[in-house]
C-alpha cells in the first residue's frame, strides 16, 4: 500500500502571544487553534475542510505546506516529518498552496511572469515552463491577460492567477484556502472543475477549504472542523444529511439537500442524501408512483391543492413541519418590504464611461455608455461575471473614480458640478470594500466607529450617539467597545466597518461583496444586518454579490453587468426568468430556480419559480403528495 499524502497525529497548534501582530487574527494572550487533530489524507484523494471562521482550518491547511509547525504531536507529508528542517524544501514542492486573499501571493508586474515564478525556482527548463504557464492560465480561464499587470485585474482575475501559478508547479498535492471566494458563478465552476480533473485524470491529492456547500458535495469525503478539532468526518452524502448537526456547527447543507429533507419530513418518499440539481431531478423523474408521467396529469388538472397528510390520512407531523417552513424569514415570492420613497432617485448614471490607464500600452475600458437609476430607499442587487465592471462602477458612486466621459447625479446633483457637492456626496454616500476588515486601523472599536464623525467636526455628544446607534444596528455590544477591532472575529469586524460607515449617517449605503469568505452564520448574520438597516433606515442599498441566492432572497431590483456595459436591469423574477443567457455571461440563476426549469424541461408544469429552500420544499410538496391524497 502506498503511504498517505497527509498524516497527522495528535496535532496541537497554539498562537501564543510572541506571535500577535497587529492585524492578525490572533488574540495577544494567545491561544488553541488546533486540539488533538488526527486526520490521514490518501494519495489521490479529495478532502473538503468546512467549518465556521475561526474553527481552525487555516491553521490545519497551513501546517501542510509547514507555514507552521506543531507545538506537539506530528505531521507528515509525502512520508516527510515537517519538523525536521531538511524536508522543508521537498515538502514545499510536493505541497502547493493558493491563500483566500491573492494579493499575498501575486508578486511579478506582468501575469505570465507570476505563473512562471514557481517553475523558474524549481529549475523547469525554459521551454517547458513556458507551456506550463499556457496550460496553467488556460485551465482558470485567463489565458488573455497573460500579458497584463496583476494590479489592473479584478479581485476574481487575481486569485485565478494565483490557482494558476501553483498548477504550473504541477505538485503532488495542492491546498485551497477559500480559492473561489471572489469567484463569479462560472468562474467558480471552472476552477472546481479544473480541480477535479487534477484529482481524477493526474491522481493529484487535493485538500480544499471552503464555505460552498456544493462544492464540499464534489469530494471524495468531508471534514468538519470546530473549535481546532475535527467534528465530523465521512463521505459527503453522511455528512450533509445530518442538517441540523451542520447548523448546530454554524454550516448548511447542499440546497436539494435541505429540499429533499424537508420533503421526506412532510411525508414525500425520496431519498435524503441527494447532493445536487441533477440528482434530485433525476430521484424526481424516476420516483415510482409519483413520477413525472403520473405528475404530468395531476398538474394538467389542476387538482385542488390540499392540507398535508400523514400516510393515515390525519393531520400529524407533516402539518407542523409545513408550518415550520411558512415561519421562517425571507420567503422569496412575497413581496420584498421597501421603504421606497415615491419615485425619487437616488443615484443617475448618464452615459457614464471609464478608462483605466488611458493613453497607455495599459489602457482599458471598464465601463462604457452606464445609463442606470436607483430609487430612494430601494434595495439593489448590482451582479456580473469577474471583471465586468461592478467595482469600477459603484466606486463613482462616491467620486472615488471620476468618470473619462458622462455623468453622475446623487440626489439629483451633478457630483462633480463643484467641490462642495463632492465633499457632501462622500458623506453621504458609504462604501464597504470587498474586504470591510481592511477599513479597520484604530486601537479600539469605538475609537474606530467614531472617526467618520470626528472627522465630520461634530460635537462629542453627537458623535458618541452616532457610535453607540451604529453599534447598536450591527448588533457589536458594549462589552466589545474598548477592545482592539483586530481581537474580533471574521464576522465581527465586518460588522465594525460597517457600522464605522454608518456612523456617517449615509443616505446611500454600497456593499462590494461583503460577505466573501465568511462562513454561512457569519454571511446570513451580515445580509439579515443590512436588510434590518434598509428596513428600519429607510436608506438606498445597492449590493454587490457573486451569490446568486443572496441576491434573490434581499433584493427588489437587480441590474447585471457584462463586459462593462448593462445586460439587463428588472426584478429578480425578471432577470433570473432566463437561466442561460445569464450562464453565457459567466453568471447563474440560484440553485432553486434552476432546479425548477430543469424539472419543467422534463415536463413538469410548475407555475412558479421559488429563490429558497423554503419556497421550494413547499411548492414541490403540492405536487409530490401522493396521489388522491
């Protein structure tokens, strides 16, 4: 038998407070991020580590490739002890690893001179590097910007570069912390799927973090992770069924996997450990009794839908299940509340055009010819592939970027008519970056929340009022107040930033990609955040999101972007209605959706398009309910 890729025995890791850098995660009095960890990773196999922020799947993934070293107990790579200083060299090559943020790896001014990097250290002859690094960025999709600096690329376009550096190594084993992270849907799907062809066509071990549920789903196994031990371990069906277990530890299931469970609940005869969209239509399309061919007739029939029944025919347990699912929050399909005020506008775009670098071998168009309105007090989901023009367009919002041609109104005024209206729209507009914790730079919390205000010349009074209700809405107690914002969690410093730009009392609040990397409690603790703030405020949202199940279950409007242009602008219903147009475009529908136009393709005569697992469920079980029921 061959030896394991990965072995650890007993692993312990403990950051102590020698290691505290400011800015870090790590807590000055140190702590435990490992407990005990015993996990055996074979040659060739595919492990997904999940587990909430700060549950130690970083530190585990960094041992690998000896970023660190245990503080007792072993790992061993490849057969290789990585505490013995001379393996440190061949472990490095037989372990490559792609971090959650790229900017920490890209290096070189020109992209092929990034992939090239790691080959060139390795002594890869010329030749061969150079087909290295056409292979590398034509597998993650950037084969056109092999020319152009890293520095000019989108978030997304970065981290594929830097998937690509570590695959023109071509390792035995490669670790992905978060690789998709900034990822558009497509792109997301191209990069698992080059993933999966070096795990099933070259045997290459991969071990990947991640929060994507449906990614986990294509592994070979899963491992759960919390508080620095391992929770849960098996194949991925046994692992995604046990939901409740999952939420228990901050985590979700699969979609079609918490579908089918509350079907089966409900008293619906289909399999539960069902992981994706084709499964559960397939499990539909050959159910026995409640088939398509049998469903076909009851939908043309229009039979009368009807109060759930257990098998005995009297209301029991399916009943109380139904009403669960009715209780829950943000129901897709009802009307999404709005505190729109009239038909005001609150952001005008007018032949709006930008030019990155212009005059120069650099030059790039970003946008060209944006004609868009927001509403006052709506809710606006703002979508494209990675690098159409999303950042580029919301950061004119606030005159970060001054357009090469066109014009911005914010509240009806030219922003760039005069200083003073400039300075106005930058108080009155805030932005959240991709990564809010970047924003974070004070001693303490409040010290932080309060610096918008300071800087605004208002009175003591005033500013300590604003902190305490910017606080107060992204729900960081007082016993958090005098702490150092980097002692926080993930999600907690989020938070903080952005409540340190609600404190400006802005009247427009832009989010870029808010939630990337956060785990699924942290990312629906943040959106359910900004949606009480839209409703309670009253103030203009427009959200930035690769989440296409996000964006449908918060927003009211969406307007999705394409090569630096508008593709299309309308409702959620509207814009989602045509799943493949937004595919060409390097986007999707939700999940949801997309398992209901698979099933109408089959046949199925569905009359409405659900956003959520709870839509779903109860939609699917009026027309699952055994017949004559």
């Amino acid at each position: 038998m061959s030896k394991p890729m990965i072995e650890t025995n007993d692993l312990i890791f403990e950051y102590r407070a020698t290691s505290f850098e400011p800015g870090s995660n790590v807590q000055p009095d140190g702590f435990t991020a490992l407990n005990g960890v015993n996990i055996t990773v074979e040659q060739g196999e595919f492990v997904a580590v999940l587990g909430h922020n700060g549950s130690g799947k970083s530190t585990f993934a960094k041992h690998i490739n000896v970023l660190l070293r245990p503080s007792s107990g072993k790992v061993h790579v490849d057969g290789l002890d990585t505490a013995d200083d001379a393996n440190v060299w061949l472990i490095r090559q037989h372990a490559g690893m792609v971090f959650q943020n790229p900017d920490n790896q890209l290096i070189a001014t020109i992209v092929e001179d990034d992939v090239a990097f790691g080959p060139e250290n390795l002594c890869v002859e010329s030749e061969q590097i150079r087909q290295r690094v056409d292979w590398a960025l034509g597998a993650v999709d950037m084969a056109e910007a092999k020319r152009r600096p890293p520095h000019l690329l989108s978030g997304g376009q970065k981290q594929r570069i830097a998937i690509a550096g570590i695959l023109a190594m071509r390792p035995a084993c490669i670790v992905l912390d978060e690789p998709t992270a900034m990822l558009d849907p497509i792109g997301r799907r191209e990069v698992m799927r080059t993933i999966s062809r070096l795990n099933r066509e070259d045997g290459m071990t991969i071990v990947l973090i991640t929060h994507y549920m449906d990614e986990a789903a294509q592994a070979d196994r899963v491992i759960v992770m919390e508080k620095g031990s391992v929770m849960m371990d098996g194949a991925p069906a046994q692992v995604f069924t046990q939901i409740e277990r999952l939420r228990e530890l901050g985590l979700e299931a699969p979609q079609t996997t918490e579908v089918c469970s509350g079907l089966a609940k409900l008293g619906i005869p289909i399999d539960t450990d069902i992981l994706t969209i084709e499964e559960m239509v397939e499990a539909i399309d050959l159910s026995g009794n409640h088939g398509v061919s049998d469903l076909r007739g009851n939908f043309s029939q229009g039979k009368e839908l009807t109060t759930p029944r257990t098998r005995s025919g009297s209301l029991g347990e399916s009943d109380d299940e139904l009403r669960k699912i009715d209780r829950k929050d943000g129901i897709a399909g009802l009307p999404v509340r709005s505190n729109m005020q009239g038909q005001e506008t609150a952001i005008e775009c007018k032949g709006l055009g930008h030019t990155y670098s212009p005059g120069t071998p650099f030059a790039k168009r970003a946008l060209d010819n944006i004609t868009l309105s927001v509403e006052k007090g709506s809710f606006v989901g703002l979508i494209g592939h990675t690098g159409s023009g999303k950042s580029t367009l919301i950061q004119h919002f606030n005159a970060l970027l001054a357009p090469s041609e066109g014009t911005i109104l914010i509240n009806g005024r030219d922003i760039h008519a005069d200083k003073k209206i400039l300075r106005e729209t930058r108080q009155n507009v805030g932005l959240v970056f991709q990564y809010p914790e970047h924003q974070l730079f004070e001693v303490t919390v409040y010290k932080d929340v309060a610096f918008g205000p300071e800087n605004m010349g208002l009175p003591k009074d005033d500013v300590d009022a604003r902190v305490r209700k910017a606080l107060s809405l992204v729900n960081i107690g007082e016993e958090h107040f005098e702490k150092s914002p980097f002692e926080l969690s993930g999600g907690q410093k989020r938070r903080v930033a952005i409540a340190g730009v609600l404190a400006m009392q802005p009247s427009i609040l832009i989010l870029d990609e808010p939630t990337a990397g956060l785990d699924p409690r942290g990312r629906n603790t943040i959106l359910s955040t900004i949606k009480n703030m839209h409703d309670e405020l009253g103030i203009t949202v427009v959200l930035v999101s690769h989440s296409m199940e996000d964006i449908a279950k918060y927003v009211s409007k969406i307007i999705v972007m394409h090569d630096g242009t508008i593709f299309k602008q309308g409702t959620r219903e509207e814009v989602f209605a045509d799943a493949k147009a937004l595919e060409n475009i390097g986007l999707n529908a939700p999940a949801m959706s997309r398992l209901f136009q698979e099933l109408r393709a089959r046949g199925l005569d569905l009359p409405q398009t659900p956003f959520t697992t709870e839509d779903a469920t109860r939609i699917l079980y009026q027309y699952l309910k055994p017949l004559g029921d």
